[in-house]
C-alpha cells in the first residue's frame, strides 16, 4: 500500500465525480430555457442510478473474474469480497475498493455523455430504462473487453490509457445510434433553437477541463511521473483544440464562446487514450486535429438532417475515434515503457490494433444501442408527446420552471 | 390603424410566427409577461409537496397592422392557437392606433407599417 497514491486516486476520484454534473450544466447551457432543468437533471439522475448499478453488479461484470474473454462474473455482486485489500492485477498500491471507486465514476460519465443526443423531446422513465439497459449490456462488456483481466482486446495489446474508446466512442456511436431512432424535435431546422445560457455551457466545459486532470492523470493509479505526464499532455491537448476551433470559427465568422469551449472539451476527448503513452508535440498535433474533424463532423451532421441534438457523436465519437488511431501512430515506449511503440516508431502492429478496437467499439455499440432504442421506443416510447416537448420538459416531465417570480 | 395584443400560450409562439410569415405578415414584437385569467393558475414541484402559480408565463405578440388586415390576422392566430386549446389558451385585444412614425425615415402612418 502506498498513501501517497491512495492520496491522488481518491481525490482524482472526487474530481471525476464532477464532471458528471458538468456535463449537465455543458448540455444545459446549449438547450432552450424550457429544458435547462430536464437536461442537467439527466446527468444528475445518471450519477445517482450508476452508482447503484455498479457496486450491485456493474463493477462485478466489468472487473469480475473473467469469463471467456467477454463479460466479468458475479463473483463480486454487492462488492463481495471487493475491501482493503489491492487486487494486484488491476493496481498493487491501493485498496481494491478505491480502484472500484475511481472506475464507479467513469461508469457513470459514459451514459451522461450521451444524453446530449436526445435532449428536449426524450421521456424521462424512458430514459432512466436506457440508462440502466446500455450501461449493462453496452459499457460493462465493452469495458471489460479492454481493461478487464482477460478481456479479448486487451489480450491483444490494445492501448486506451484513461477511455478513449470504452467511454467516448462507445458513448458518441451510441447516440448517433439513439438519435437515428428517437424522433426529431418539432421543427428541427426549421424553428430557432436559441442557447439559453452560454456562461452556464462555459461553466461546464471548465469543470470538466478540471476534472479531466482527475480523469487522465488518475489513470496511472499512482502518484508518480506518468500521472504527471498525464496532466501535462491533457493539459496541452486541450489549449491546441480549443485554439483550432477558436481558429475555424473566426475564420468563418467570429470567435466565439460556445466554439471555444467546445473545443477544449473535444481535445479533452481526443487526447484520453493517448495521454500517457505520447510526447508534448504528439499532444499538441492530437489536440489541433480532433478540432478540425469534429468541427467539420458537425457540418455533415447537420447535412444529414439527423437530430442528434448536441453532436456528441461528431464530439466524442469521432475525436474519441481520432484520439485511439493518434495513440497507435505517436505512442512510444520512451514515454512510457508499460505501452508499446507506434507506427510512427516503426511498430505497425499497434496502429493494427488500434484501428482494430476502433471498429470494434464502433459496431458493438452502434448496433447494441439501436437494439435497445428500438425496442424502448416500440414499446413504451422514447419520447414524449408533442404537447409536452412544446410545454418544454422542465414543466411537462418535473413540474419545474428554471426562473420562477416575476 | 389597428393594434391587435395577442395573449398566448409560450408553446404556441413558433407556429403562430411561421403562420403569420406565410400570409406575409413579418413585423411584430413579442413581450415576455405573466398574468391570470379565470383558469386560476397550476401547481408546481417543492421539496416535498407543492407549491400553486397563480401568475403563469404567457406570451404578449403586438401588431400594428391596417384595418382591413385585422381580420385576417386574427383569424391565423385564433386558427393556430385554437388547436387543443385548454384554460389559458389567451384573449386577444384590439385597439385604434393614431399615429405611426418609422424612425429612420420619418415615414408616417401606414407608409410606416
């Protein structure tokens, strides 16, 4: 046991814990004033719901002793025999509970980054069934795919140092996948959907800048020169994205808040998988590119007409999916000798598996996903009326107004 | 020259604009406002109960439009926010307006509107 490495991994834990609210107040400030409180309040109920799935069976089948390099057992239901002992094969200086905790966190960002993709018109109850539905059969397999002891992907050498693609791709293909199926908004490109609150979307890219140190530079479960290495590159990625996207934007028009703080959280996203294996100049290039392609991801985005409300796939998904191929083309052994060389240190072989989780991430979760909309959807519905999306969901779904008085 | 003072449910705002625009009815001003009719108001969420809104949020759309526009323009306003209408669905006030002046150009009256 080391205290200092206790030390960090519960406060990294705590700064994780926020960003899930953050992503609410990211979300809130971008729907209109009728949906401010249902949007952030779809963060908030994730946080609460999660929390509960994990420790009865969610960490059990994500962590839990591994059968047929799929999906983790029972074994560790009501966190069994998870205390203060380390489980060495995950981290050897720290309680086993505290690692349970630091993943418990991740679990739960994962479903609220998705939430973006169907703000203003979803069904509260519907919601909460998706939540629990898609954290159990979507982020637990995949998950333990990649970091579970015997999982089938990390046996083959895939790199995600803090969730690259067990948590943004998979959450950014997933609401693509939710959005193909949940009805547009009423008048979707036709009506203007004004921002309500831009500080408060400022606000929530900056407490998610802020935990993300706690995100990525937990990640190395210690407190040691990689966790530094870590909060450096994060650092640095998010600064070069927010930069570019500030570049792009005033190229078309002006700079502009919204843009800017868009772009660090997507630098934010593209630099999670390779934030421990990769150099200072490799960070900057990785935050700078994953601006360009969410930004013009956007564009198509909104060519194709599909009502993914608050693009978290152009945002998550598709910097998440940049984010993995960058670590397979500028990891490097010299940074961190637990990783493995890229391509562009002459080893092919990662850039392979790289590309080769990426799709994977990519076709479980599209298709999972969709399974489960459809059949929510078929069944209860994924929406709410029409009356009520007009009523705004604040008042329709919780029977709350954001600013009430004269 | 009539000024016609819409009271309307917040929802019914976007159709109601989209509808005037396709008769060619552009210029208009919307107030935010709260206020009661005989409805007597609804009961939103407290810690743990209730709480009643005698005053709820409505929309206030003010047109100046000639006479012979009244009709027709009340009557795209009544169309589309007669739909489900329920308690609260608004009044709408017209009144004889004596003089418009457009500011940039001195123009008056219905060369103004």
């Amino acid at each position: 046991m080391d205290t200092g490495d206790l030390a960090w991994v519960l406060v990294a834990s705590s700064l994780i814990m926020l960003m899930t609210p953050a992503v609410g107040l990211f979300y809130g400030g971008m729907v209109r004033r009728k949906n401010v409180l249902s949007t952030i309040m779809l963060s908030f109920t994730v946080l609460i719901a999660i929390t509960i799935q994990w420790v009865l069976f969610g960490y059990s089948l994500t962590f839990g002793p591994d059968i047929g390099h799929v999906i983790g057992s029972l074994e560790w239901f009501g966190l069994e025999g998870v205390g203060s002992i380390p489980y060495p094969d995950y981290a050897k200086t720290i309680p086993h509970l505290a690692f349970m905790l630091f993943q418990m966190k991740f679990a739960i960002i994962t479903p609220a980054l998705i939430t973006g993709a169907f703000v203003e018109r979803i069904r509260f109850s519907s919601f909460i069934i998706f939540t629990l539905l898609w954290s159990t059969l979507v982020y637990d397999p995949l998950a333990h795919w990649v970091w579970g002891i015997g999982g089938w992907l990390r046996n083959l050498g895939a790199l995600d140092f803090a969730g690259g693609t067990v948590i943004h791709i998979s959450a950014g293909v997933a609401a693509l996948a939710i959005a193909m199926v949940i009805r547009e908004r009423k008048g979707y490109g036709r009506v203007s959907m004004e921002p309500s609150n831009v500080l408060l979307t400022l606000l929530g890219a900056i407490l998610l800048w802020f935990g993300w140190f706690g995100f990525n530079g937990g990640s190395a479960l210690a407190a040691n020169s990689l966790a530094v290495h870590a909060l450096v590159t994060t650092n640095i990625a998010a600064a070069a994205a927010s930069l570019t996207w500030m570049a792009l934007s005033w190229r078309r028009s002006r700079p502009s808040v919204i843009e800017m703080a868009t772009g660090a959280v997507v630098g934010l996203v593209a630099i999670t998988p390779a934030c421990g294996y990769v150099g200072v100049p490799a960070a900057i290039i990785i935050g700078a590119v994953a601006s360009v392609v969410s930004y013009y991801c956007i564009q198509w985005r909104q060519r194709l007409k599909i009502d993914e409300s608050l693009d978290v796939w152009a945002c998550h998904g598709m910097a998440g999916t940049w984010g993995a191929i960058a670590t397979g083309l500028f990891a490097s052994k010299a940074i961190n000798p637990a990783g493995n060389d890229g391509l562009l240190y002459g080893n092919a072989y990662l850039f392979f598996v790289q590309i080769l989780s990426v799709l994977v991430a990519w076709v479980f979760s599209f298709t999972a996903t969709y399974i489960i909309a459809l059949a929510i959807d078929k069944t209860r519905g994924l929406s709410v009326g029409i009356r009520e999306e007009e009523v705004g969901l604040d008042i329709s779904q919780h029977g709350e107004e954001i600013y009430a008085g004269l | 020259m009539k000024r016609i003072e819409a009271i309307i449910k917040e929802e019914n705002l976007d159709a109601v604009k989209a509808a005037l625009e396709a008769a060619g009815f552009i210029g208009l001003t919307v107030f935010n406002c709260r206020g009661r009719g005989t409805g007597g108001g609804i009961n939103l969420e407290w810690r743990a109960g209730t709480y009643k809104v005698d005053l709820l949020h409505k929309i206030m759309l003010m047109m100046i439009v000639k006479d012979h526009e009244t009709t027709t323009v009340t009557d795209i306003i009544l169309e589309v926010c007669k739909v489900d209408a329920t308690s609260g669905a608004g009044k709408i006030f017209i009144s004889p307006v004596e003089e418009v002046i457009r500011i940039r150009t001195n123009e008056r009256n219905e060369d103004a509107l």
